[in-house]
C-alpha cells in the first residue's frame, strides 16, 4: 500500500513521468506500474553508524564505511534531485544525525527545494535543535519507537532507547514542532500496544507511522519470532480499517488487503502496488541505489551514482529498473480471488524469505505463503553487514566530535572502534 507522505510543507510538486502525462486517464495503480521519470520519494541512507544495535535493523547498521559520500558528493546528489524535481527524501540510516555534516545538507536540501524527512531514534534532537527543526517548513522528523512501553521497546532497540525516544519527542512538542511522527516497526509483541501508540502519538502532538516488518538486513535473522502471527495480521487490519485514516502506513501493509474480501471491512486506503524501482528507491551511504529500502542486495543493485553517471542516468535507464518496469509474472498468484487487492505481496519479504518472487507473500492472509514456509528454501545471505558483531549498552552522551562518524569514538580504545585518522575525517 504506497501512501505518499509529505513533508510538512509542499517544497515542489511530485515529478510525473512524460508516460504518465500521456495516459493520465485510468488507475493510478496502472501509472505506477510504468514507473516515472522520477521517484515520487526516495529512502537515502546518509551513514552505516548508529549508537543502536536495533535487532530488526534493515541496513545491518553500526559501523560507519570509511567509503561513505563526502559533503561535496551528496550536495550534487541533491543538485540532481531538484533537477529531476523529486518531492522529498527520505534521510535515514545507520543514525544520520551523526553525521558531522547532517544539518548543512539538511539545510542545503531544503534550500533547493528537496523536502527533507529524517529518521532518527532521538539522540541529538535536544531542546536547542527541536527549536531550530520547528523553525523550519520543509522538514519532517520521525521518531523510532517499536514498543509503547521501555519493556517491548527496549528488547528490540537496546536499554534506553524508549526514554531517549520519548525525551526527543517531548523536545519537539515543547518547542512547537508540529506533526512529528512516531515511526513504528509491527512485531508479533507491540501489535496488541496500537492504541497506546495511538495515544503516545497524541500526547505528543504526533501522528503515528506504522510500517512492515521485513526480513532483511538483521530483520532476516529475527524474522520468524517477530513478524506478527496470522491471527495478529487480521487484528491489524481491523483496526487499521477502524484508525487508518489516522495513521500513516508508507508501502508496508498492501498484503493486508486481501482481507478485504472476505471480511465485509473493505479495502485500506493507499495505492496497493510494490513501487520498488517505480515510485521509490534507496541510495546507501556509499552511492549504491536499490530498487527498495527494504531491498538492500546486489540482485536489486541497480548501479552506483559516482561511478554510472549519476542518479538520473540509474533511475531513468538503468537494466534492473527497466526490467522492473515491465509486467512481471505473478505466477499462481493471478489465479486467486484477491490478487487485484494485494498484487501478490512484497518482492523484498519474498525474496529474503526464500520464496519465488512470482509467488505469494510469505504472510499471504489466505494462508499460501505459510505452505511455502513450510517446505525447503534457501534464504539468500545479506552482501553488505555494518554490526558491530558484539552487543552494546546504550550510551547516554553523544560521540565525541574527534569522530562523530563512529558511535564508539571516546568509550572505547581506538584499536577496538576501529576508528583510524584514515577512516574519520
């Protein structure tokens, strides 16, 4: 289901592809499917390093990649994107904020029409830079938060991270910042919290977020004790069919609406269509763009900014894009009753699950994709792993400024972050 959130200010007007304006009659679903000459939004990965060891993290993120896009790079990064009038970024990570340079592109976005919507698990948003983030139009901040409570949060996210979440969110709130969002991945232990969440969002001014759990990056090694059990996916959408025009739910949960059938409680709002290499893309830290954030492995490698012409060149010619383009075969799947509601489910959950990609979604409402689980499957390994490999304790104070790229710079000995003149500038 691809709804398209926006910043809290419209900074440009959504890219439409030349092919789009020639058959501006019909479903948008059919439009999409073409793909455009621009994403409507992309998912930018500024950095691998993060304070967290979140055991769901879809980038496998901790450490910083020495060979992460200079300042200069990612500014032409941006001179593309208005170019190309792409409507707003989705900047993520790793932690992006710690970035030494985060809000000089921030800013340098948001000068050049680019809307900026960040993910962050609240560690800089203190008093002083929730007050500089409320002063600003173009920018929108999410705060993860996967449990209602420390106790589910902090299982999945580290010791503190809830506190830590809630005091950013109390920093936006008191500074005026409106519509901050409360971004939540749905396990099998929070699904049961919807409105705690709900009401958490509304104490804080906030609106909730909720997104998919995908078995990529870590996600792939905790899948099977996190995703929501079958019984959980319908207690969902009920209530996202009772809530949802209040909650915010990005591309995550199209498979969901295969509910809508046999249930009497209709469909869910949003546009129910993967948008990978379509609407939407990753670029990672080192300039790489997937077809899907959810989707980082070289078989969705669609080529490399800095070193195949650019991101327009990537996304408006490259070989997997064009592929992606294309009708694609949903095998069995077109024969069922609710293939039209759910288009066969989620490529990235199929793909990091074992299962063909013209074959059900492996948490199909209708039960097909339990089958498959059930039977042999080879599950790919993910190409690109930036944990640190040792569990943390969350720190309580920012990384020291010698090197704001390592999260573990001054609490560790230089040999043990891995931290060198050569890897930090």
């Amino acid at each position: 289901m691809t709804t398209i959130e926006r910043p809290r200010a419209q900074s440009t007007t959504p890219a439409v592809g030349r092919r789009e304006r020639a058959h501006s009659v019909g479903r948008l679903v059919d439009q999409f499917e073409k793909g455009l000459d621009a994403p409507i939004c992309l998912t930018w990965e500024l950095t691998y390093a993060c304070n967290l060891s979140c055991v769901h993290c879809l980038s496998s993120s901790g450490k910083r990649d020495p060979r992460e896009l200079s300042t200069e790079q990612c500014k032409a990064i941006i001179d593309e994107l208005q170019r190309m009038q792409v409507f707003y970024v989705n900047i993520g990570g790793g932690e992006p904020t710690v970035r030494p340079d985060f809000w000089e592109l921030v800013d340098y976005a948001t000068s050049h029409q680019v809307g900026v919507k960040f993910s962050t698990n609240g560690l800089r948003i203190n008093a002083e830079v929730a007050q500089r983030l409320a002063a600003s139009d173009y920018v929108d901040v999410q705060i993860s938060l996967d449990g209602a409570t420390a106790e589910v949060n902090d299982a999945v996210r580290g010791a503190g991270s809830f506190d830590m979440a809630v005091r950013a969110l109390e920093n936006l709130r008191d500074a005026g910042f409106k519509d901050a969002k409360i971004s939540v991945v749905m396990t099998r232990h929070n699904v049961d919290q919807l409105d705690e969440f709900k009401a958490l969002a509304d104490r804080y001014n906030a609106t909730l977020r909720i997104t998919r759990l995908r078995p990529s990056g870590r996600g792939a090694d905790v899948w099977d004790d996190l995703h929501p059990r079958p019984e959980q996916q319908r207690a969902l959408y009920e209530w996202l069919v009772a809530h949802g025009d209040r909650v915010l739910t990005g591309d995550s949960f199209f498979h969901l609406s295969a509910f809508s059938g046999d249930s009497g409680g209709g469909a869910l709002p949003g546009l129910n269509l993967c948008g990978a290499g379509r609407v939407v893309c990753l670029i990672d830290p080192v300039g790489d763009v997937y077809a899907c954030p959810f989707a980082i492995h070289e078989n969705f490698l669609a080529g490399n900014i800095v070193s195949d012409g650019g991101f327009q060149e990537i996304w408006q010619r490259s070989d997997l894009f064009t592929e992606l383009r294309e009708p694609q075969s949903a095998g069995a799947c077109t024969k069922c009753n609710h293939f039209d509601a759910c288009r066969g489910g989620c490529m990235a959950a199929k793909f990091f699950t074992g299962l063909p990609l013209d074959g059900p979604d492996p948490e199909c409402v209708q039960g097909f994709g339990e089958q498959l689980l059930a039977g042999e499957r080879s599950k790919p390994t993910a190409n690109k792993d930036h944990s640190r490999g040792v569990p943390l304790t969350l720190m309580t104070r920012p990384p020291s400024r010698d090197c704001d790229e390592n999260p573990l710079a001054g609490f560790m000995p230089t040999a043990a972050t891995g931290c060198s003149s050569t890897s930090c500038s």
